[in-house]
C-alpha cells in the first residue's frame, strides 16, 4: 500500500512543486536542473527510497553546482534518517 502511495505521489510531481520544496530548504535550482531532478525522481525512485542511491547522486553532482549538490545530498541524508523506520 505505501509503495502504491509514494508511486502515484511522484507520478503527478511537478518540477514546480520540486521548485518549491528545494527553494523552502534554501536551494536554488535552474529550470534545466528542475526536469533533471523530476526525471531521475521519476524514474529511480525506489533505489533513492529503498536501496543505494550513491550512483545516482554520483550522476547528478557532475550536472549541478558544487553547492547545490551538497545541499541536495545533505536534505537526502536528513529526510532518509528522519523517515527511515516508516520505510
């Protein structure tokens, strides 16, 4: 049931609604940046929740700034202990 829940959530996510969160944790991403972040959401989902995400955000830090990147990873971090026993 929660797998069905997050795969229709992401289904309908919007680079806008990414805009949003990503600027509310201070990081400011560029419209190309947006419809990268969307499509590997989109599409590696379940490796980003479930297994090991080190290849994917290995692909994105050579497509974002330095700065940007260390933000991203650190939110990724902090979200996946934050919520962790619920996956």
């Amino acid at each position: 049931m929660q797998e069905f829940l997050i795969k229709n959530y992401i289904s309908r996510l919007t680079t806008n609604e990414i805009d949003e969160f990503a600027k509310k944790h201070g990081i400011e991403l560029k419209e190309n940046e947006l419809i990268l972040i969307k499509q590997i959401i989109q599409k590696d989902w379940r490796t980003i929740i479930y297994g090991n995400p080190k290849p994917i955000l290995d692909n994105i830090k050579t497509k974002l700034s330095n700065l940007q990147y260390q933000k991203i990873e650190n939110l990724y971090i902090e979200f996946k202990q934050k919520y962790e026993n619920y996956l």
